[in-house]
C-alpha cells in the first residue's frame, strides 16, 4: 500500500509540475476566417458573409486563465434589396479584442472581453439593372442631402469559445456592439458580427 501511495503521490506532483510550467507562457497566434455580418434595427438588413484577418497575444497567467489582446482587420456592414436595387454595406474595422480565456477543459475554453474597433473604411455598394457602383457610404449620404453620423469608433462586447488541437485553434465568437455604427436621420444602427476563425499557436 505504502508502494501504491508513494506512486499516486509523485504522479500528482509531476502533474502538478507540468500545469505549472503551462503559468507564465506566452502565445503568438495568427487567425484567418469569416464573418456572419449584419446590423440591427433594420428588417432589411441581410447577412454579409466577409473576411476576418488578424493574430493575437496570449498570456497564461495560471492553468485555468489566460489573458489575451489582438488586432483583427474586420469587414463588417450588411446587405440589403429595396425594389430590385442591390445594396451592400461595407464598413472595414480594426479590432482590438481583449479577452479573459477560462480554460475549463483540456483544449476547451471559453472568453468573454471587451473591443474597441476603429474605422477604417466605409463604402456602399448599389447594384440595379445590371450595373454596380461603389461609393463611400458618407459621402453618398452627404450626395442625397442626408443627416447622417457614421462614428470611427465602435465599442463591443465579444462572447465566444475555442477550441486547440495540436496548437491548431477553432474560435467561434460573437461581437455585440454597444455603440451605434451608423444613424440616418436619428435612427440608428448596431453591428451584430458572428465569426469563427481558424489559428495557430505559436510559442514565445
């Protein structure tokens, strides 16, 4: 019995050992993938399938949390059809996610931050009759003698949950935007953006 003690003890503390040396890492982790896009407030507003491109830092700051911050290039916006004109919605933002990651599984975890992105285009495209024109969505309001704000600035609020393979990471996240992406004449509109990425893991 004394033998089967002495057996289970060193097998714990070299686990122990090993979560331990997990505390203290940092992680480089470039990302590719998609956006579900659309914006709220808007019955027409359709779904806009669009890139996500970025990387983030990571920061294991005990077996179970990890800190991480990032920069995301994101294509947000929405498309829309009134009377047989073809609209689409193209707003590009950079993505600051800072998130806590609760590792509550091996390879599982789930995230929950803040984000601030900053604008960095906005255009709209129209398509009718078999010709398409893209403008930049400020100025085609200004055009139409709109009042229109489109502030550079938007505030979010990411959910999500990931999960790493062999340093391969699935991300599925949910962006919900607190601050108004766009108002047309005091109504006004939020970016509700879905994206699921595909990382890899990198050792620092």
């Amino acid at each position: 019995m004394k033998k089967i003690v002495l057996a289970v003890t060193a097998m714990l503390l070299s686990v122990c050992a090993n979560a331990q040396n997990a505390v203290s890492n940092w992680s480089l982790q470039p990302k590719v993938g998609i956006n579900l896009a659309t914006m709220t407030n808007d019955d027409d507003a359709k779904m806009r399938v669009t890139l996500a491109l970025g990387a983030e830092l990571e920061y294991h700051a005990t077996p179970l949390l990890s800190i991480s911050a990032g920069a995301i290039y994101s294509q947000q916006g929405a498309k829309g059809d009134t009377n047989g004109i073809k609209e689409t919605i193209k707003m590009d933002y950079i993505n600051v996610p800072i998130l806590a990651n609760f590792h509550v599984a091996e390879g599982l975890a789930f995230k929950v931050g803040i984000q601030p992105g900053f604008l960095i285009n906005d255009k709209v495209e129209v398509s009718a009759n078999g010709v398409t024109a893209e403008v930049g969505l400020k100025e085609a309001l200004q055009e139409s003698g709109v009042n229109a704000d489109i502030p550079s600035l938007d505030f979010a609020i990411p959910l999500g949950v990931s999960y790493e393979f062999n340093r391969v990471v699935l991300d599925a996240r949910y962006n919900f935007s607190l601050t108004e992406a766009l108002s047309i004449m005091g109504e006004s509109t939020k970016h509700s953006v879905f994206q699921i990425t595909l990382g890899y893991k990198i050792g620092l």
